[in-house]
C-alpha cells in the first residue's frame, strides 16, 4: 500500500492523450449535432414547426430525430466512453497503452465507420430512427457503418485486456487497481452484450439490404437489437460510474465509502446487464410471458447493485462533507464543494438518476409497462438517464478532462456552474412534461404538430416540452462555448488531472475472488444462455424471413 | 470510521436492497396471476404476404364471440387501420386480433391494458373491457414511416344497448 508509484509522465503517455482528445472532438461534434436537433423536437412538439424552412438540411422530424437518437445516444456516447475509459485505466494502471498502432487503428475504424453510416443518415436515406427496426430498411451503408462502429469498441476492448495483460505480469499479486477493474469491466460487459446487435447487422440486416436475402424477420431482429439495447444504456452508466467511484468522492474532498462493495456491484453489472432485454419487449408478440418474466425479475436484481451504487456514493459525499466541516443529517449536503463545477455536474446528474432509477423500477414491472410502453413516459426516463445522468456527468468530467488535455486552464468556471444549474432545471421541466403527458396517453416518437388525433388535455403540457428543452439547449451552447475557448483562448496553465480517492475500506479487503475473471464471465454466459436461449432457439428454427424491406419515409 | 461500522453500514443497506427485487417479483406474479393482467405472448405467425387469404386477417373487423365479448380482427398497414372505428356497446370485452402488413406498428388504447407491439409475421392478442360509453382512441404508437402520425382509429362505445346483442 505504502509503495508510491510515479505516475507516468505526460510525455510517455502523449499518445493516449493524443487519442482521447481525438474521440472527445468527435463526440462534441456529434452532441452538437443532437441538442440542435433536440431543440427542433422540442419546439415542434409545442407547435413550433421549423422543419419546413430546414427542408434541403432536415427532411422531416422523422429525419431530425434517426439523427437525434444516433448522434446523442450512439455517437457521443461511444466516442467519449472510448476515450475516457482507457485514459483513466492508463492514469490508473501507471502503464501506456499496449498497442499503439491498435489505439489509433481503432480510432479510425470507428470514425470510417462514423462516416460511412453518416451518409445515408444525413442524407435522409436512413430515416429509420436510431432502433432502425425492420422491415424498414436504411441504406445498407447505414448498417455497415454502425457495424464497424461496434467492432472498434471491441477493439478498444482488446487494447485494455493486453495492456491490463502487461500491468499482471509485473505485478502479479497486486489487487487490480479500482479505476482500471470498473473500466475494463464496463468494457467486457459491452463486449458480451454488443454480439446481439453484431449477429442483428451481419447475419440479418446487411444480406438484406444489399439484396443477397429477400426477407428479414421484425421478431428475430427486435430479440437480437435489445440483446444489446438495454445493456448498451449499463454500457453508458457504468462509465459514469467510474468516475463517480473513483474521482468524484475525491473531488468531493473525501474517500471512497468502500472499494470492496464498489466491485462487488460492478461485477454484479457484468453478470445481470444482458439477461433482461426482453423488459422492452413486454408488448411484443411472439415472446412467451414466462420468459418475459424472468427477464423483468432479473431487471429487479440488476437493481440491486445500482442500490449498492446509490449508498456508496452518498455515503463517499458524505465522508467528504464531514471532513470539509459538514454537520447534521442533511445538512452537510450544502458543505460539498459546489463552486467546483465539475462536481457539481456530477452531483446533479446523479440526483437525476434518483428520478431515473425509480422510473426505470416503474418500467421494469412488466404489468405497468402495458400504461407507459412507448408513450412520452420513455422519452422523458431515457432524457434524466442518457440525456442527465450520463450526459451531464461527461460533461462534469470534461470540465477537468478537456483542460487536462489541452493544458490549459477551464475558460469559465462560472459558466460552466451556470451550464449545469440549467441543464438541471432545463430537464426538471421538460421531463416533468413528457412523463405526464405519457401518463395521459400521448405516443412517443410522433410529430405532435401534425398529429390528426390530439387529446385537448394534452395541450396543456405541450408548451413545457419546448420551454425545458430551449433551457437545455441553452446550457448546450454555454457548455459548447466554454469548451471551444478552453480549447483555442485560455491562456493559464492547467490544473493537474483529480487524483483518485481512497477508500475508507480499501481494495485489500475486496475479496480475491473478484480478480478471477474466467469465472465471471463464464457466470455471465451461462446466464445468456439461460434467459435467451430458449426463446432464441424457437425464432431461429420457425423463422421463414419473410419480411421484404421497404421505405417508408 | 472502524471497519466493523462499515461492515454494520453495508448490511443495513444490503438486505432490504435484496428485498426489494423479492418485493416486486411477488407484485408481478401477484398481478399477473391474482388480478389477471398479462402480457402479449406467442400466439402465432401468419405470412404477411398473404392475409388476404388468410383467416381471420382476410375478413378484418368485430365479431362476436360470447355473451358481451368481442373479438377484433384487425390489420395495421401504413398508415391506417383497418377496421378503422369500432362501435360496441357498454359492458364489451374486447379481444384485439392484430397483425401487420407492412412495417412494425403499434397498438395503444390509452387508459387501458391495450398497448401491443403489432409486427409482421406475428399475431397479436390484447384483451380489454370497454364499461363506460364514450370515444377511445387507438394509436400506433411505434414509428412507422412519414404519415406515423395519422395512424389512428376509434372505439365508439354506445350506452345503453336496444337491440339483444347478447348482453347481460
Ligand atoms: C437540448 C437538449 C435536448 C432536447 C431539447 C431533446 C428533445 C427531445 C425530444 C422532444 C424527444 C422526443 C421525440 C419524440 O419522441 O417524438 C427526444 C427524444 C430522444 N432524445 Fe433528446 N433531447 C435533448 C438532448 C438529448 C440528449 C443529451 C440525449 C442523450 C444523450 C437524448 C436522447 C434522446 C433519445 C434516445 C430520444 C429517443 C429517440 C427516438 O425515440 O428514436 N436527447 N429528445
Ligand atoms: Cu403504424
Ligand atoms: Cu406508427
């Protein structure tokens, strides 16, 4: 414990940095992309309808939202993640990555692939939505694109194993440290789940819409989408976990409540994220109700480790607080560094995720979901957990990660406190609005300024989608500002990169057990196979593919 | 902080975490199986190419079926339903027999238990009871390409009922 050892210099790591601000530029340009997007939604929603004057640029909501869902949950997501998480593991393991020329190979590949799906996507030619459900059919660019997007984040898996690899061999009996275990189990998960949208494109779609297959199966291809459709959002989270676990508690002046449980729950992750996407697939036919069954009720147990997830960090901000002079039993909530804007993102983003969590509780009991399934509901879950509690937390780690990078100081502080406060309430209210207009039984992903069967009490709640979503679009631009004269203005020197917590109870209680990673994995599999593989193997053997695609945009 | 306070800490928020999973799971089956709301299931395929020729797809519309219960056949290609309005009286129950021609749709009757993905190849089934006389909207409530937003129909639900249609 007491052996410290140096970090590495920023010159040996000068390639990672290099390629970590690499995938941050793409993602900001994405993101960029979907809040511009967003806002249009959000004024059409309210009857502000501005496609018609966007006509050569964006064809139609329809076309606006395919590059909404893809820009903000696929591409910024991915990109910054596959940035992020190999910084981190890096910082964490004290050790360059083990391949260069792997490292930026894959960053190409995903940005070919970026480009190549782009096409279609901006051209209109892929206005499948961001599900891309067949037998609508996108442009097979659409598909090959996405494709070579996942096999690079299999990639950046790969690149972690080898160089966690090379970390063992020099240090064999040293317990794996905290940053680096959640980063590359967050990346095995991603592994594991992602197969079902690889088999989905490879196997189904992209024969289909080069012609070499005449039909598809809608069935078969929904089962393989949310294979990795739900663990993709764990995929999302897991990552803002690990900045939760390992730096916010510092930066919020304190340790880490307790390492052991931190990896128990993210093991947990590993093992539960995949065998429960049938819980977006309670309405479908075809799905036995037993199964969809067992997947809602392994749905309850993943929630589990997200409790465990939800007291450890309030206990790490209340270990900081208390040490900063906090008193009482709420009370020391007001003594965390709040001036700090990158905490402060953070903390709100997971405030959110306290909604989100209890939302998501809601959607997950199979019986509730026949009053919410596809309403306006699951559009204003998904933007307090993608849209905040992911979201604002990358952008809580972009307020040190981006000066780190660039070496300069954060332009402002005060705009970046103000970004957040907004994005915040922008999203208080706009979500408020879209879960109760759910609630009242309006659809989801439907142009709601031309919709020929309006309920009257709809009305009501309508303007609220546009007013929070102009406050977020607003926090957009002051964070996009703030960024963009960090980048080219700033003239102080950087701050040195947040150092990791400690942990109250450290990794040397963790069980060794957790380090074994054959057995995980292999608990993992067999969970799959349990939960999918009957009803996968019934589709397999009854399927005619009889689906021929259309366009229908 | 002592390691046996942390310990303590831990157990007083591990075990009723455990619990709630065991919670809801009794909730679920409870409802399911106790108050009888289920879920869409598997009841089938049919060719999507051929409903026309294809029972009860080829004849779309309400049947009866039973002393106040109904039975809807129904088909959803973009962008309509069809049938398109349904007139039934106070007191129905209502099984809903969908399927698509085309692209994936939805079925969604707000302030129901009728919200059912409707793909091709597929047979749905959603059951409801309509007691109160009025006008119900049902949505396709899943993307379905450039006119997603005229998809719609309604219920006519009529008071009281003059005719013996085999009510109570
Ligand atoms: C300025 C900020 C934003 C605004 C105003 C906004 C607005 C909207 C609106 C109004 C919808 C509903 C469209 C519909 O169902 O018809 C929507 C959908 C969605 N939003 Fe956002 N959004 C914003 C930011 C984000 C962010 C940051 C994310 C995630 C990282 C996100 C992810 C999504 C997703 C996944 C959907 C569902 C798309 C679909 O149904 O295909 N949004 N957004
Ligand atoms: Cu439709
Ligand atoms: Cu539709």
């Amino acid at each position: 414990m007491a052996t410290i050892a140096k970090l590495p210099t920023v010159v040996e790591l000068r390639n990672e940095y290099a390629v970590t601000k690499a995938y941050l530029l793409v993602g900001f340009v994405a993101l960029s992309g979907g809040v511009a997007m967003g806002l249009l939604q959000g004024l059409e929603n309210a009857g502000i309808d501005l496609y018609p004057n966007l006509a050569p640029v964006v064809q139609s909501y329809y076309h606006g939202l395919t590059m909404h869902g893809v820009l903000n949950v696929l591409v910024w997501t991915t990109f910054f993640i596959s940035g992020f998480l190999p910084f981190i593991t890096v910082q964490a393991l004290r050790t360059p990555l083990a391949s260069r020329s792997l490292t930026w190979g894959t960053f190409w590949l995903m940005l070919a692939g970026l480009v190549l799906a782009a096409i279609p996507l901006v051209g209109d030619a892929a206005s499948v939505l961001y599900t891309f459900y067949p037998p609508m059919q996108a442009h097979w660019a659409f598909y090959v694109g996405l494709t070579l997007v996942v096999v690079a984040t299999w990639l950046v898996t790969l690149n972690l194993a080898l160089t966690y690899r090379a970390w063992r061999k020099d240090h064999p009996a040293q317990r794996t440290p905290l940053a680096a275990f959640m980063s590359l189990v967050t990346f095995a998960m991603w592994t594991i789940a992602s197969v079902g949208i690889a088999a989905e494109m490879l196997f189904l779609l992209i024969p289909w819409s080069l012609g070499l297959m005449q039909g598809t199966d809608a069935l078969l291809a929904r089962v393989l989408f949310w294979f990795t459709g739900h663990p993709i959002v764990y995929f999302w989270v897991l990552a803002a976990y690990v900045s939760w676990y390992t730096l916010v508690p510092r930066q919020g002046g304190g340790k880490l409540f307790s390492d052991p449980m931190a990896r128990v729950a993210f093991i947990l992750f590993l093992v539960l994220s995949t065998p429960i996407g049938f819980h977006h697939q309670f309405t479908d036919p075809g799905i036995e109700e037993e199964w969809k069954f067992v997947h809602s009720f392994l749905t309850f147990a993943v929630f589990f480790p997200s409790l465990m997830t939800f007291f450890n960090i309030v206990a790490s901000l209340e270990n900081g607080a208390r040490a900063r002079g906090g008193r009482g039993w709420v009370l020391w909530f007001f003594k965390m560094p709040w001036g700090d804007p990158s905490f402060a993102a953070q903390v709100l983003a997971m405030l959110t995720f306290t909604f989100g969590g209890i939302g998501g509780l809601i959607n997950a009991s199979a019986n509730v979901d026949l009053i919410v399934h596809n309403t306006a509901w699951i559009s204003g879950h998904l933007h307090l957990t993608a849209g905040t509690a992911v979201t604002l937390t990358f952008m809580g780690i972009t307020y040190w990660l981006v000066p780190v990078l660039w070496k300069r100081a954060l332009w402002s502080r005060r705009m970046a406190l103000a970004q957040a406060w907004l994005w915040a309430a922008g999203m208080l209210i706009f979500s408020f609005a879209l879960h109760t207009l759910g609630l009242m039984g309006m659809p989801r992903r439907t142009s709601m300024s031309a919709v020929t069967y309006a309920l009257p009490e709809w009305q009501r709640y309508l303007p609220l989608i546009a007013i929070g979503g102009a406050i977020l679009f607003i926090s957009a631009l002051l964070y996009f500002l703030n960024m963009v004269l960090t980048m080219v203005a700033s003239k102080e020197p950087a701050p040195a990169m947040p150092e990791f917590a400690e942990a109250v109870s450290g990794p040397e209680d963790a069980p060794a057990l957790l380090d074994r990673w054959p057995i995980w994995l292999t608990v993992a599999a067999v969970l799959i196979l349990f939960a999918y593989g009957p009803s996968l193997y019934s589709l397999l053997r009854t399927t005619p593919l009889n689906n021929p695609g259309m366009r229908v945009w | 902080m002592k390691r046996k306070t942390t310990y303590y800490y831990e157990l007083f928020w591990i075990i009723p975490s455990l619990l709630l999973p065991i919670g809801m799971l009794a909730t679920l089956l409870f409802t399911s199986y106790g108050a009888d709301v289920h879920l869409p299931g598997a009841e089938g395929r049919v060719d999507p190419a051929k409903l026309d020729s294809t029972p009860p797809f080829d004849n779309p519309g309400v049947v009866q079926v039973g002393p106040s219960r109904y039975e809807v056949r129904m088909v959803g290609e973009i962008w309509s339903f069809n049938p398109s309005e349904i007139h039934l009286p106070a007191g129905s129950e209502v099984t809903f027999v969908a399927t698509s021609r085309d692209v994936v749709h939805g079925l969604f009757i707000p302030r129901t238990n009728v919200n059912v993905m409707v793909l091709p190849g597929q047979i749905a089934r959603a059951t409801a009871r309509f007691d109160k006389p009025g006008t119900y909207l049902f949505i396709c409530h899943e993307y379905c390409g450039a006119g997603h937003h005229t998809m719609a129909g309604q219920i006519i639900v009529d008071a009281a009922d003059n005719g013996d249609r085999g009510g109570k």
